[in-house]
C-alpha cells in the first residue's frame, strides 16, 4: 500500500486547531482533523505512523491511511468532509412507466384477488413489458413518492 505524507502548512493547522477547539463540527470532521493534525511530517507536526495515529484517535489503520491519501489527492477539504455519492442509479420507471404503474393500480385487481399488492404490480408490469424486472420495493417508493 502507498504511504502518503501529510505535511500541514501554518494556514492548514491553525485551521484544524480552530475547528477542534470550537468542537461543533460533525465527529467526522473532528476525527479527520485529530488524524492529520498527528500524521503531519512538517516541521512542528508529531509525524506518527499510520499505526500510533490510529491508537492516538481510537480509529482503524485503514481510516487513517484513507484520510492521508484524500488529503494528499483532493486536499484539506476533501480530507474533512463526506464525498457526495459517485454511483449513478438508472430508474426503473420513466414518467411513462409511473403512468402505466398508477393505471395498473388504479384498476381493478386479478381476478380471484381483493386488491393489488406490490409483488402483483412488479409482475405484471414486467408481463407487460414496462420494465425488464423491476422489484416491489421499487414499486412502493414510486407509488408513494407520488401524491
């Protein structure tokens, strides 16, 4: 595994030294913080391991190494706050489909049957070839989502 060296500069400590001491950032922020504050090789930082950082903060090696590599890649920011989410969800139902759900259950149900449920909803979309597959907690956060 690569090892990245934090060196903080004046501006990137006193900054983090700020955001301890007023102590109301999320516990996140405050843990990242106390990490590169330890893990800092500049001339008035401690330079502690990976591993005596980890014991110093109570956290994982790996939670140490993964905040040593973001500040190194991405910078101070990045280091200290959530990555928004990089995955990229493709909907099962476009307005059309939402459309055909609501018809379909609006209708009346399979014969046999009181009332539609969820499951019912999934197959017989994918029966008529609305979707490929589509799950039934798919369907209960489209028909809720709806007014």
């Amino acid at each position: 595994m690569k090892h990245f060296i934090v060196t903080l500069n004046p501006r990137e400590r006193t900054a983090l030294r700020k955001l301890l001491t007023a102590g109301i950032a999320p516990a996140r922020q405050l843990m990242h913080s106390h990490i590169l504050l330890k893990a800092d090789q500049g001339p008035d930082g401690p330079g502690l391991s990976d591993s005596a950082v980890a014991r110093a903060v109570e956290s994982s090696r790996n939670t140490v190494a993964r905040v040593r590599q973001r500040y190194m890649e991405e910078g101070l920011e990045a280091a200290l706050n959530r990555r928004e989410p990089r995955r990229v969800y493709q909907r099962k139902l476009d307005g059309a489909g939402e459309a055909q759900l609501v018809m379909l259950a609006c209708s009346a149900p399979p014969e046999g049957r009181a009332h539609w449920t969820l499951q019912l909803l999934a197959d017989r979309l994918v029966q008529l070839e609305v979707v490929d597959n589509i799950s039934d907690q798919t369907v209960r956060r489209t028909l809720k989502k709806l007014p």
